[in-house]
C-alpha cells in the first residue's frame, strides 16, 4: 500500500455560516464556509426566506413587469396580451 495519499483529518474543523451559527464537524478541511445551516434555513425556521443568487429575482421582476406595490403592472401586461390577440 501507498503511505500517505490519504489528505489530513481535522477532528476539530469549524464551519462557519452566513448568518454567524458556528459549530465544530470532522473534515478534512479545517474552516468551512457555508451559504446556509438548519438555524437560518426556512425548511427548520418555518420562515419564507428568498436566497437570491446574483439578482436573479429583481431579473424575474422586471422580465414579468411585477412590481412590489402591486399588480398594477401585470393588469396593464395582462390588458397588452389581451389587445394584441383580439385584433
């Protein structure tokens, strides 16, 4: 057998979340950085959190025409379709 291909183990690695939970794994890294953990996550929350990535739904918004105040702009986007397929 090959001696030490295996990487190092770290008993005690850190991991690190976004929202500043801290708890101690077994890894072979020793610092982890993650987006997510089960004290922030809605799934263990019960809370509707949106997690964008890069924009992506202020990009949605504005594709669909939505706005926060309300449907006024999907009722004249809705009117648009409604003109263009009667005539």
């Amino acid at each position: 057998m090959k001696s030490d291909i295996h990487p190092r183990y770290y008993d005690d690695a850190k991991v690190i979340c976004s929202c500043g939970n801290t708890w101690t794994t077994g890894s072979t890294r020793p610092e982890i950085r993650v987006e997510l953990c089960s004290t922030c996550h809605p799934f263990f929350t019960g809370q509707q959190r949106i997690v964008d990535s890069a924009g992506q739904v202020e990009r949605f918004h504005r594709r669909f025409g939505l706005t926060s105040e309300g449907s006024e702009a999907s009722d004249a986007a809705t009117a648009e379709i409604a003109e263009a397929t009667a005539g």
